[in-house]
C-alpha cells in the first residue's frame, strides 16, 4: 500500500499532454515520497513554475506550445529557456522525458538549460535516482546562495558600523592632534627636550590614525559614488621625482636605496596630481614597512602601446600567486610564513585600485615569494569618457 505523502515533501512539477503519461509519472513520484503539480501544456507550465515554485520540474518537449511562439515539438526546450532565465525560477532543475531519442533533441535540451534527460519509456528506479541527485544539488546551491545573501547583509552591516565609527572618530582626534601641536610648540607653557620628543612622537602617531581614517572615508566614498578626479597633464618624470622628494627623509631614515628610470618619450597623461601622489606613497610604504632589510627600490615609468607605464619594483619579501588579486581587497592583508605580521588596514592597494580605475587604467603585481615585487600601473594617455582635464601651464613642474 502506498504511503501518504508529506506536506512539506518536495514539490516536483509535471508537465505533459498525455494524461497517461502523468498518470504514470504522479503514482511513481508519489511512490517516492514527493508531492506533485500538473500542467498540460507550454503556457500552463511557465505559469505553473512561477505560481507553485516547485522543486524541480519534469517537462515533455512536444506539447501545446499556445502562445510562446514555437512549434508545438519544442515547447518544452521553450518552456526550460523561460524558467532559466527568471530569476524567480532560474534555480529550478529540469529533466526532459520525451519519446524523442535524436542527438540533436538532447543538445537542445542542453542548450535550453535543461539538467537531464530521460527517453520514454523510462524507468521508474532511474528516474527516483535522477530526481534524488538533482534535488541534493539544488539544496546545496540554495543553501550557498542563501549563505552568500546571508553574508552580503553582514558586509553591508560591517560597512555601516565602520562608517559610522569612522566619522564618529575623526572629529575628536583632530582636536588631540591639534593639541599636542601647542603643546608641542609651548603654546601651553613651557616643555622639556624629552617632553617635546615625546609630543612629537605621539602626534605622529595621532596623524597616522588620521591618515588610516582618511583613507577608510575616501574608499566608501569611491565605492559608492564615482570619484571626482581633478586631471591635468601630468609629466611622468616630474611626477616621479615629486613623489621622490616628498620621500626623501623617509627613505634616508629606513636606508633604503632607490633607482629611477624615466625613458625620454614618455608622454604626458591626464591624472589627478593628489590622488596619484598617494596611490604612489601607498606603494613605496609597502615595499618598506613589509621588508625586515634595506630595501633596493626602483620606480621606471615608459611608453606603453596601450599608454603610460608605471612600476614599483622592490627586493622584499614577494608575495605569493593566490594573493596577487586578493590583496586589493578591502582589508585583506598577505599571510606569509616566516615574515613577521605588518601593522596594515589592508586599505592601502584597494585605494590605489579605486583611483587608478577611476583614471581609465589598472593596477596589478608581478611576484614571488622570496623574489620581491613589482607593482605597475597603465594610465592612458586620453582621459575617461566624460572626464574635464583644465589646463595647467605649469603641470609637468615638480613642486
């Protein structure tokens, strides 16, 4: 004697003008343990899908076609295209039964997006087995996509709380930087050597967190509004010995030694002079802080057939290949063996990647572990679409 079936067993749709046919399919699939849902033609089983949500559906490929626009032999492969590509339904599997046992049927069937196909008359333990394997497939896609939203939701809530931390922080900080500056200066009385070494020191501390917040304010304003970019011509030589200059002391206290290479027809191209100057700075504090030795710095810059090319190279530690993309992630850091772990935001290449693909161009790195690494930017030589370069007389003069 048949069991009842469970009102909560999976749903399965049964499309088929054949009353036989689905009389058969209906006591088999009872027999199984699932539920069933009928429909007797093309129109009356996209409805049905979008209606009842089953589980999975069974189509036959020739049936009434009424107004979907296809011949009556390829309503089902009809019937498949239109559940696959609502998203409402898209996730529903599809095995096709039909009479119809032609190569060309069944690459059909692929290429509607059905997921298996039966040939009539088909066999009832094959068929249970069919059935079982695409529901635990779907189950597993559902519960990936439903983790997916699930953590989607805790980014956005990550990113909100950030935010709002971010904003709540910055106003008071910049009230204790700008008190240690007079207290620094004696504004407030009168300090010792010591005393002011020590001001100095925690003042530059105050910045860096400063900094750290400028930076997470300026990638949520990136990502969720386009960037305004202040372009002008830029002389990639000046450029780089600009940003050389502003990192001298820098480099003279962490002696590190460094090489500049410009080659002599590098042309100029429209960039925000601000923002580069930082996405530059981004790259020359990594290859220092990441290092535990002097590090050799190069910096080239030359013509490139797609435009102008920038590269940071240093003889650090390397980053290994499954990082290369991951490291210009928000807060994603590289976890190397045997090198010690660097104080970072994981913000520094997600800002640099944000502003260099908001200039029409792209950033990426070259590298192994233990071999260094080699950062290099493409701009091109014309601005994004819609963007205004103004005129500067004096843009390829360093500062």
């Amino acid at each position: 004697m048949t069991q009842p079936v469970r009102p909560d067993a999976p749903l399965i749709l049964i499309a088929d003008d054949v009353p036989a046919n689905v009389e058969l399919l209906i006591d088999q699939l009872h027999t199984l343990g699932y539920r069933t849902v009928t429909a007797q033609d093309g129109p009356s089983a996209v409805a049905a899908c979008f209606e009842h949500r089953p589980e999975l559906a069974i189509l036959d490929v020739s049936m009434p076609a009424g107004d979907l626009g296809v011949d009556d032999r390829s309503t089902g492969f009809e019937v498949c295209r239109r559940i696959k590509r609502d998203a409402r339904s898209a996730r529903i599997p599809v095995i096709f039964v039909t009479a119809l046992n032609d190569t060309t049927d069944r690459v059909k069937a692929i290429e509607a997006g059905g997921d298996d196909f039966l040939t009539k008359p088909h066999n009832r333990m094959v068929l249970g087995a069919r059935v079982r394997s695409l529901l635990k497939l779907k189950a597993a896609t559902d519960a990936l996509e439903d983790s997916y939203r699930k953590l989607r939701e805790l980014e956005k809530v990550r990113d909100d709380l950030m935010k709002m931390i971010v904003h709540d922080l910055k106003t008071p900080l910049t009230s204790i930087i700008a008190t240690l500056e007079m207290l620094a200066d004696g504004d407030l009385g009168a300090v010792t050597g010591s005393q002011q070494d020590a001001l100095r020191d925690t003042e530059n501390k105050a910045q860096e967190l400063l900094r750290l917040i400028e930076d997470l304010l300026e990638v949520a304003r990136i990502e969720e509004t386009s960037i305004s970019l202040d372009l002008e011509p830029l002389d990639p030589g000046s450029l780089v010995h600009e940003i050389m200059n502003d990192w001298t002391l820098r480099l003279q206290q962490e002696r590190a030694s460094t090489t500049i290479e410009v080659a002599p027809d590098v042309p100029p191209f429209p960039g925000d002079r601000s923002l580069l100057k930082r996405v530059f700075g981004n790259l020359i504090q990594n290859s220092l802080i990441h290092s535990s030795t002097a590090v050799e710095l190069r910096i080239f810059a030359r013509t490139d057939p797609r435009g102008v090319l920038f590269t940071v190279a240093d003889n650090g530690p390397g980053i290994p290949p499954q990082y290369h993309e991951v490291i210009f992630h928000k807060f994603e850091r590289v976890k190397t063996p045997n090198v010690p772990r660097v104080r970072s935001s994981g913000l520094g290449l997600a800002f640099c990647r944000l502003v260099v693909e908001a200039h029409g161009g792209r950033i990426w790195v070259q590298s192994a572990e233990g071999a260094g690494s080699a950062f290099h930017i493409l701009f091109p030589v014309r601005p994004p679409a819609g963007a205004v370069v103004r005129a500067s007389a004096g843009a390829g003069a360093a500062s």
